[in-house]
C-alpha cells in the first residue's frame, strides 16, 4: 500500500481485517468545484454590481422608468451564476469527504453520511463500464464507471472520480469472484437458470433477450470492444446474438461458467 496517513474514521475499523490499500477522492475534484463555486460566486456579485451601474447611469438619463428594464438581464444572469455556485458548493461540500480504504475482508467507503462497511462475502453484484476515446485513431483515455451492490440492495457508484477507480475496481472483482462464482456454480449444476442481466443460462443453452441457443449449437461466447457476442456454428455473419459488456452484472462470473462447466471457450 502507498505510505497514506488514513483518516480516523478507518483507522478504528478492525473487523474488516488488515489495511491493503486507499483510495482518497483526486484532489483536484475536491478544488475543481469549490474554485468553480467561487468563480460563479464572485461572477454573480460583479454582474448584479454592473447592472446597478448601469442602471443608476440609466436614471441618471433617463429617469426612473428606464430603471427596472436596464437592471432585468443582469438580474437575471446575476442569479443564475449564483445558481451556479449552489450547486458547485454542494457538489464541493458532497464529495469532500468521500474515499474508500480497502481491507483483507472488505472495504469501507466513507463520505459526508457517514463509514459504510462492505464485506467480501456481502457484495451480490459488481457492474462495469470502461468507454475508451480516441481521437483521429489515437488513444486519449478512457471513462470508468462501476456499481456495486450488496445482497441487502445497497449501490455504490465508482467513477473517476477516485484515484485509481480502475485498480480498486480490479481488486474488488478479484476477492468477489471466486465467493460469486461458487454460489453461481451451484445454482447451476442444481439445473437453475442463472440470471445475468440481459442474460440467462442453465444446463440447457443460453437466452439474450428473445434468442434462445441449446448450448450445442454455440460456437462461442467473447466479449469484443465492450460487447458479449453469441456465436452460433456455421452461422454467418450476422447470425448469433449480442449484448452489452455493461449491462451485465457479474460479467467474468459468467464467462467462468461458460468455460468451466459448460466448456465452450469464452475468449475472455
């Protein structure tokens, strides 16, 4: 783990076992919206003040008829930028706080509400979303967002706003994975339909909205620029059905089953 003083608030926690790693908010978006709060904030007050120049110019002129529409406009953008900086402070004052430290046994997500514990064994379903960007065929990064949920119903949202989302999202999958893929593997050897989403599979094949595949019929099952895709044997090109890498919870889970207990290669 990097050399991080943790807040007191993790520092206490021993049930969750040892400390592996921590992930703080990035800096810069704890500033980014307090300077933009700001910025908003002094904006407004300048606007409404050269509004009510012009406005006293404007009676100077013109008497006090011309008072009311020369200070309209300003009025108005005067309170949308302070509309603006409410927002930026809330969203300042909202993110501050959070940061998650990971443990042997879980991990513990902290923001302005308050320390929320998730334990390995408690986690029911783990969704990704990675959009990679290019720009004229060159890489220029990519957007992270993940969703956690526990077996009570709870969500966590992961995005990039947290340093290293793409790490802590990794080791979350890692320790979840085997506890998900034995519960799954159960249900399926006991001929259960396992639902994933969009998808769905027993002993006897697959369903991914309204095709239906026997499992002899599948060539294979690969996941290619963020999209699980059916391949049927001897089909052509189009043949098969397909379904969004995001939209499906527990993705690796799935194709564990597939290459595991079903046998069919998943390209994964």
């Amino acid at each position: 783990m990097n050399t991080v003083r943790l807040p007191e608030a993790f520092s206490s926690l021993s049930s969750l076992g040892g400390v592996v790693d921590f992930f703080p908010l990035r800096k810069g978006r704890r500033w980014a919206s307090l300077i933009l709060a700001l910025v908003s904030l002094i904006g407004s007050v300048g606007v409404l003040l050269y509004g009510i120049y012009m406005a006293y110019l404007g009676w100077g002129r013109y008497g006090a008829a011309r008072v009311g529409e020369t200070l309209f406009w300003p009025l108005v953008f005067a309170a949308g930028l302070f509309l603006l900086s409410l927002i930026f402070a809330w969203s300042a004052y909202t993110n501050w706080a959070k940061a998650i430290t990971l443990y042997q046994n879980g991990f513990a997500y902290k923001d302005r509400r308050g320390l929320r514990l998730w334990r390995w064994k408690e986690v029911a379903a783990l969704r990704m979303a990675v959009t990679r960007h290019d720009l004229f065929g060159i890489n220029t990064g990519a957007t992270h967002v993940y969703s956690v949920e526990n077996r009570n119903g709870s969500r966590l949202a992961l995005n990039d706003a947290f340093s290293r989302v793409e790490e802590l999202a990794r080791v979350i999958e890692e320790n979840t994975l085997p506890l998900l893929f034995e519960q799954a593997a159960q249900q399926y050897n006991a001929g259960q339909i396992l639902t994933f989403g969009p998808v769905l599979v027993n002993k006897t094949g697959i369903q991914i909205g309204k095709k239906n595949y026997a499992w002899g019929e599948v060539q294979q099952v690969s996941i290619q620029q963020g999209i699980l895709k059916v391949s049927k044997k001897g089909g052509g090109r189009f043949s098969g059905a397909r379904a969004a890498a995001a939209d499906i919870p527990n993705l690796r889970v799935l194709l564990s089953i597939i290459d595991q207990l079903v046998g069919i290669q998943t390209g994964k």
